[in-house]
C-alpha cells in the first residue's frame, strides 16, 4: 500500500488535475522541511507542475537556521577547555562567523558525530572522566529525544547546548511579515510530534489553506491538490494527508516530555532574525543539564549569514539557490559559504546536487 | 535533520527494538511510542534512533480512496 505513494502514473493524474483546479491563476505554496525540498528536487516534481503554480521552500533546515555564533562558542568551549562536543553530522561543516566545527575538530578538538543523542549520552557514560556537551539541533522532531535522554538523567559528566526550534512560530513569522505565501505544506516529521491539528489557529486567522504531507511523490502532489482545491473554494483548512504518520493531536507522549523538560523562549534564527517564542530552553530541574549555563556561554544574538551569502533569502523563499551570485562558482558543497550549500536539507545543496541531473534530462 | 526512515519491528525487549530498515538491522527506542502498543511486524518511523510513530496501512489506504478521482484504476487493479 505504501509504495502506491510512489506511484509514476499516480503522480501524473495527480499533476493534471492540480492543471485543472488551478485553472491558470498564480498560486504560490510554501513547505518548511527540508525533506521536503529534497523529495521535490530528487523526483522533479516542480517540473510536473502548470505554470503559474509554484513550490517554494522556506526555513525548513534547523542547521541552516542555527546562528553562528553558537557554533563559535561551541568550538571556543571545546578548544580552549577541552571540553568534547557531540553533534549530527550536519552540522560539521557549517561555517560559524570564525569558522566551524569541522574546522576547530582539525585544529584538535575533541568534536564527536553522532546519530542520536542516545550516543552521546552513552559515551559521557563510558567516559567518566571528559565532559560532555551535545549540540541539540532540530525541531520539534528531535525536541522529544532530547527531552526524553534528559528526563531519564543523564550522567553528571553531560549538559546539553539546546538549539531546538518551533516550526509554527516561524510560518506566523513569515504570515505576519506580509510573505507572498497563498497556502502551506506542513512538515511531515514535525507533524508526527506536534499533529495537524497544531496549524489550525494559522490556517484560520491568516485565511491560507494547509496541507500536511508525507515524503513520497504523490504525498506532496496531493497536497497541492488539496491547496488548490481549498482556494478554488473560498476555504481556509488544514489537511491530513500524511495520515499514516499524523494524527490530529500528534504523539501525546513526545508532547508530554517536551513540555516536562523544556520552556519555550525567543530563539534567533540565522539570517532571519529572532522570532518570538519560536525556541525550546530546558527548565525547572533539568536546567541543570543546560551547557549555557553550565559554563556561561552569553550570546551576542543579531546573528547574519557570512558576506556576501544569499541564504537569508533562500531560506525566506524569496530567492532560489540558482538567483544567488556565488552559487555553484565560489559556494559549492565541497566548498560552502553558507549554510544551505552544506545541510543534506539545505536548499542550495539540494538544488546543486541535482542541478546536473536536470540539465541531463534536458538534452534531446 | 528531520529525516525519518521507516522500519519493521522485528524484536521488542522492553522500551528497545530491533528494526529492520531496507535489510539493515538496527537499534531503535521505543520511549516516544510507549502509548502506540507497537508490536513485532509494525512499521514505524524511525528518527535519530527513536521511532517517534507507528506507521497505519489503514491511513494510508483510505487516503487513496479520499482521492479517489486520482487513483481509482490503480486502487481496483
């Protein structure tokens, strides 16, 4: 049943009907998820879609989001006290505003990838006598399994650096701020945790249909179907598609150790600005574990992108990767300025990987 | 970063599970599902080493035939 979802001939009914209901006006969606943009790209789903209907990503990757200078302070606490850092692989590479953590790991600090942070919890366990800090990046995805490690009370030896960021707060930021956007696709992922039913007040008060979707082809067709035809008919809902994963009220149990471990707080979002209540602090008695706290990490805050890079627009989806100047010449994966060329979710990644693929399926 | 692979349990030792993702055999926790009453054949989606979902063969067909204008052909073949 699932693989119905990647279905090629469904995918093109799909694409013909989005055609008809659409019926030649302009409808701009915006997705969130950086998944998303991949499974987009990777199935080449813009190029099914009618003219004038467009797709457009926006703040969907929380490492590109992450401001530099938390990753500063992040190689700073490691280089000068020794202390290891323990992140996903994602974030390695990303440039801070002095550099990144890829960069402090070869002038010697002790900079550790991880899958979880099960793993990270695990080795300060198995290393009594080194301190540990593990880089909590994510949405409301990964919120829970840092709740979840941290609840359970981890070994005195780890403290958590939490980065953790709100998707909803974010689409508001983009709905107030007068965004051309005429509808949503609601991240999948974040879904699972927060349920679809945590879009309801913003589809309703800023009038823009919503869509929650899965990850396969005709998951993101049909709920472009679903947007269109939701403005075809004067409404303003949110639908479930990814029903599968999501249900209206989310996962209670991930919900519960969210709000048990953390409080929410403003967050900056790298080349964005602070958004309001759109960050997760640890609180009460599991501040104890906050590694800001810990060792007196003060950030600066007003964090921008490196000079002369564009993602602060990509990631507002005013701009795609291919507008920006340094894209693809001076900012490449192997050799990237921002922080959307080194996300495996980072828009410009994306787009690069698979720019040569779509210049092949042009060729006669 | 909120990339999710799905799995098949196919072992449960308390809040543990094996899974088994496109042949591969790994580790999973089953904390943030403790209310979903997983058991052994579930598919469920597995991020950073937690499945944060059962996945509902149900759902998934009676969104197809929500859709149905769409699929229909398929959904009877």
């Amino acid at each position: 049943m699932f693989s119905k979802y990647r279905d090629k001939g469904l995918v093109r009914k799909a694409a013909e009907r989005i055609a008809e209901v659409a019926g030649g006006e302009p409808l701009r969606i915006m997705h969130v998820c950086g998944t998303h943009e991949w499974a987009i790209t990777h199935n080449g789903l813009r190029d099914l879609l009618p003219e004038g209907v467009q797709v457009v990503a926006g703040p969907g990757c929380p490492v590109c989001v992450t401001p530099g200078g938390e990753i500063d302070a992040l190689c700073a606490l490691s280089l000068e006290r020794g202390i290891t850092i323990t992140t996903f692989g994602d974030v390695l590479r990303v440039p801070g505003r002095k550099g990144s953590l890829a960069e402090a790991k070869a002038s010697g600090a002790d900079i550790r990838v991880v899958y979880g942070i099960s793993d990270a919890v695990r080795m300060a366990q198995q290393e009594a006598d080194r301190e540990f800090v593990h880089f909590a990046i994510g949405f409301e995805t990964t919120a829970p399994t840092t709740a979840v490690e941290v609840i359970k009370g981890p070994p005195g030896n780890f403290s958590v650096f939490t980065s953790h960021k709100l998707i909803p707060p974010a689409m508001e930021f983009l709905l107030e701020s007068g965004a051309r956007i005429d509808g949503f696709i609601c991240p999948g992922h974040v879904s699972t945790i927060i349920g679809s039913d945590a879009y309801k007040d913003l589809a309703s008060r800023y009038a823009k249909p919503m869509a929650v979707a899965g990850f396969e082809p005709l998951d993101i067709m049909l709920a472009i179907l679903e947007i269109a035809m939701q403005r075809k008919r004067g409404v303003a809902e949110v639908y479930n598609e990814y029903a599968r994963a999501v249900k209206a009220e989310g996962n209670k149990v991930a919900l519960r150790a969210i709000e048990k471990a953390f409080g929410v707080s403003d967050a900056d979002w790298r080349g964005i600005g602070n958004i309001p209540d759109s960050g997760l602090k640890l609180r009460g008695e599991y501040s104890k574990y906050d590694a800001a706290q810990r060792y007196g990490i003060t950030l600066a805050g007003g964090d921008t992108m490196p000079e002369g890079c564009s993602c602060g627009d990509v990631l507002l989806g005013t701009l795609r990767p291919e507008g920006c100047p340094l894209f693809g010449s001076e900012c490449t994966p192997e050799s990237p300025v921002g922080p959307c060329m080194v996300s495996i979710e980072g828009t410009c990644a994306i787009a690069f990987k698979y720019s040569d693929l779509k210049l092949r399926s042009r060729r006669p | 970063m909120c990339l999710a692979v799905p799995g098949r349990v196919t072992k449960i030792e308390g809040e543990r599970a094996e899974v088994d993702i496109g042949g591969i055999r790994r580790e999973a926790s089953l904390e943030l599902v403790g209310d979903q009453g997983i058991k052994i054949g579930d598919y469920v989606l597995i991020h950073t080493g937690y499945a944060i979902t059962k996945l509902d063969e149900a759902e998934a067909k009676e969104i197809l035939m929500a859709w149905r204008d769409v699929a229909q052909n398929e959904l009877e073949g």
